[in-house]
C-alpha cells in the first residue's frame, strides 16, 4: 500500500513466492488432542419433582396475569378481550379519601378520569365504560363502583386470566 501511494514499482525487492502444498491428514491417530476446557461439575437440582411442578404452575400463572395485563391500548369496548370484566358499571369518587394522586388517571384506558380544580379525582361519565381499572387501582380505595366491590373486580379479572 505504501509503495503505492508512493507511486513506486509495486514488485520492487519482491521474492518470488512460493506456493506450498497443503498435506491433508490421513491418519487421525498420529495428530495430539488438545486438553479440554474446564467443565465445572453439573449441580443436582434442590426441588423435587412436586416442589418443581408447583413451581411452574406459579410461573405460568404470573406470565397469564402479564400477558392479559391492561397496557392501555384502548376503550375496553373496542378491545373485546376481556368482555367479561366490563359491565356497563359507573366509577364513584368519595371526595374525602382521594389525595390526588392521579394513579386512576394513568390506568383508565379511555381518558374518563382527571383531577378538578379541587385537585380530587372526577369521572366523567360519557367517556366511563365501567372496566373498574381506576377502582381497582386507587391506593386509598377512593374510588368505587356502583355495581361491583373492588374484590368481585379483582376476582372476576383473575378468573378470567385462568381461562
């Protein structure tokens, strides 16, 4: 690349190249193993086969729960993906214990649930399909619903992620 760049006659000082032959083994017996690498011993499993099967029971139970949780991707009665959750049901706030912390806010799906000027949460009843989310959700149990306790909300959810 040098003499190149140089602009020099490239076979300058060059020796003729030798082309050597490849001789392929033959006879594998006559070539030295390498060592092998350290392998550290294989531990015995600690759980047996009950302790492990139960294991992946939770295991899948808590991938269901993941995998059915709300990622907001839209109005309950557009997603169709938990029907059996949604009845129609009207979010009540109890002015006296929410603190304004919002949270209903992020998790309702449609956007129905914002602070007033009071700085408490409001439900907006058009825009309310009655999924319970914000309920279910409201860490001082400010919210709740009309027709169904927080508890039948959480249980119906959990049933409905077991099928």
């Amino acid at each position: 690349i040098h003499r190149y760049l140089r602009g020099e006659d490239l076979r300058k000082d060059r020796d003729e190249e030798k082309i050597e032959e490849t001789t392929w083994v033959k006879d594998w017996r006559l070539l030295t193993k390498k060592e092998r690498r350290y392998e550290p011993p294989i531990e015995k499993p600690h759980l047996s086969f009950e302790e492990a099967k139960a294991y992946l029971e939770k295991l899948k139970r808590q991938a269901r729960f993941e995998a059915f949780r709300c990622l907001g991707c839209g109005p309950c009665a557009e997603c169709l993906a938990n029907m059996e959750i949604c009845e129609g049901d009207k979010a009540v706030v109890d002015e006296g214990k929410c603190v304004g912390c919002n949270v209903c806010a992020v998790v309702c799906p449609v956007g129905a649930v914002k602070k007033n000027e009071r700085g408490v949460a409001q439900v907006n009843e058009e825009l309310c399909k009655g999924c319970g989310l914000c309920a279910a959700r409201c860490p001082e149990q400010a919210i709740t619903m009309q027709k169904l306790s927080n508890e039948q909300i959480l249980t119906m959810m959990l049933t409905a992620l077991e099928r």
